[in-house]
C-alpha cells in the first residue's frame, strides 16, 4: 500500500475510533434529528424531487431508522456526500448513518473500521454507452474513454476487468453520477460504468433512454447497504434490526397498508414479536415496542419500499432478480426476530 493511502486509511480509522466513543442513539435522541449521508443524486435511490424533498430506495432506510428511533420519519437531516467524502463524513460524525449505495468490502469493513449492518440491495458493476456506438460487449472496448467516479470500487473492478481481458482504456474521473452524465452525454467518454442499478436510474432520466444500452456484462459483485462506524454496537443493532424488519416484513406479509390492524395482535408469533404485541425485542434495542410498527407504517415493508421506487412500473424498471426474497429465489433473507 503508498505511504498516502496507508496514511488515509488511519485517519479515517482514527476519526472512526474517536467519534464511536460516544452513544450515537443518545446524540440522535438529543439532537432529534437523524444525520443520514445519501447520494448527491441518483434518481430512484436518492434526490430531492421538484419541492426539495428527498425520495428514493436509500432515502427511505434513512426514514425507517429516523421512525423507529424517534417516532418521526421527517426527522432526518440528509446530508449529500460524494464516492470521496462520504467514509471521512462517516468517521468524522457528521453523519450518524450512511445510506448511500455503498458496496461491502473487506477494507471498508475492517481497515476503514466500519460496519455495514447488512445488505439492501445485491448488485453488480455494468457498462451504459451510447446504441450508435455499435458496442455489444464490453470486451468490445479496447481504446475506450470511461468515465469513472473516484473513490468507488467500480475504479478499482475497471482496471481488473481491462487487465484481466488484455484490453486498454483511458479513464475519465468524475466525482459525481450527474457530472458523469454530463460528461458522457457531452461525448467527452464513449462508456459510463457503475453499479448496474445507478446505470437504469441514470438512463431512466436521458431525453432519448432507447438511444443507450447497457452492456451485458457484470464484471463484479456489489453488495450494498448502509453502514456506520465500529465501536458502538448499540447503535449498529438498532440500524441493522430496522433493515431486518423491512425484509421481514414483506415474508410475513405485513405492509404499510395492514400494519396497525396486525399491530393488535395476530395468531402468527414472529409477526408479534416483530410488531411488539409479544416479547421485548424494543427493550433490548433500547427503543420503544412498536419501533418496528412505527417504521413499516411510514415506509411499508422492502418489497414495498423497492416498488416505489425502482421496481419494474417505475422508469427504472428494475426486476427483483437477487433482490427477491428466498422463499422466491432470491438471497433476500432476514434472520429470525426471537
């Protein structure tokens, strides 16, 4: 590793180390305010829409965990970051959590001293170039100028792809998905590769979506989800359990639609002890017993959550694919609530 990354490194694993010595649940309950980093824009996952409010499959993560921990899903304060501010805003505190399609990595895990709290959406690295450029294949793009944001892993899964196929590129870095797409739409780079999700939201948003494709190759695994730092577990439950109820939910049926009905108790046993008609799991969280009711009522459950925004009657058009939930073939799993 360079002397400059090692030294990076350590420092976000010292401002970690520094800002998890307090209680974030305590801050966030003085505060009563949420700080939940998002992207600075990726339509379907997180913008501000036409009034400035933020909407998105991210942002509503944001809204569970602001609902389950204070009762109010528009207590949140969104704090856009880029693929460069978003572990240093992380680790400093400026943020309590991180809702920002963020993939899993060994390195942000154990040497960044974060902790991703699960999975919400299973994704891969793709190519989007224009249909005139008579590109199939990504193996196709010897030559090619590539725009790439800095400080993501897709910079790191270009260079493999390229290496390992014998072919070159020159590469155009952006920090930004729109400053990408103004570059790519600028013709200043043939292809644009990210995240294979970022790649149909951003076509989703094009004048002429038909005039660009999206390669057929995904050259890497990209398992994202919302993280925050070491060192409070208390806190890392509360985000991870609140991921855990919305997958839940929709394998046992409960929606933003019949959640207070179920909410006075039913004959299924997890689905009480998930609503908190049964059992303390709030109590151990340190939270109310209806935190997960409170969420679900204001979100819905994940597969609610995903049609809203990404899902495949949106201009996203996403299927479910490895999103779906296991009992359906996909690796959606929740663990048990007992």
């Amino acid at each position: 590793m360079k002397k400059s990354m090692l030294l990076g490194a350590l420092t976000v694993a010292g401002l970690a180390a520094g800002a998890a010595s307090a209680s974030t649940l305590e801050d966030v309950k003085a505060r009563g305010e949420l700080n939940c980093g998002v992207n600075t824009g990726l339509v379907g996952f997180a913008a501000p829409d036409a009034n400035n409010n933020w909407q998105g499959f991210d942002i509503d993560i944001c809204r569970a965990v602001a609902a389950a921990v204070l009762g109010d899903p528009d207590a949140v304060k969104y704090v856009p970051l880029t693929g460069k501010t978003r572990f240093t805003a992380l680790a400093a505190g400026e943020i309590d959590m991180l809702s920002r399609n963020t993939t899993w990595t060994f390195s942000r895990d154990v040497d960044l001293k974060f902790e991703f709290v699960g999975v919400n959406y299973y994704d891969g690295q793709g190519f989007i170039a224009p249909r005139e450029l008579g590109v199939t294949s990504a193996k196709d793009l010897d030559g090619a100028t590539v725009c790439i944001q800095t400080g993501t892993t897709t910079e790191l899964n270009l260079a493999d792809f390229f290496r390992s196929n014998s072919i070159s590129y020159e590469p155009v870095p952006i920090e930004t998905n729109a400053e990408a797409l103004q570059q790519l739409l600028a013709g200043a780079c043939d292809v644009y590769t990210t995240d294979a999700s970022g790649l149909a939201a951003s076509r989703a948003t094009f004048e002429n979506p038909g005039d660009w494709v999206i390669l057929p190759e995904i050259i890497s695994k990209e398992p994202l989800g919302p993280l925050v730092r070491h060192g409070d577990n208390d806190w890392g439950d509360i985000v991870r359990w609140t991921l855990n109820a919305l997958v839940a939910a929709e394998e046992l049926g409960v929606t933003s639609a019949n959640v207070a009905e179920l909410s006075n108790g039913t004959d299924n046993p997890e689905v009480n002890r998930l609503l908190g008609t049964e059992g303390g799991l709030g109590e151990m969280l340190g939270l109310d017993a209806d935190w997960a009711a409170n969420a679900l009522a204001v979100t819905g459950n994940y597969g609610e959550i995903f049609e809203r925004h990404i899902g495949e009657n949106t201009p996203i058009g996403l299927a479910r694919g490895l999103n779906a939930q296991w009992t359906e073939g996909g690796l959606l799993y929740a663990p048990p609530f007992r």
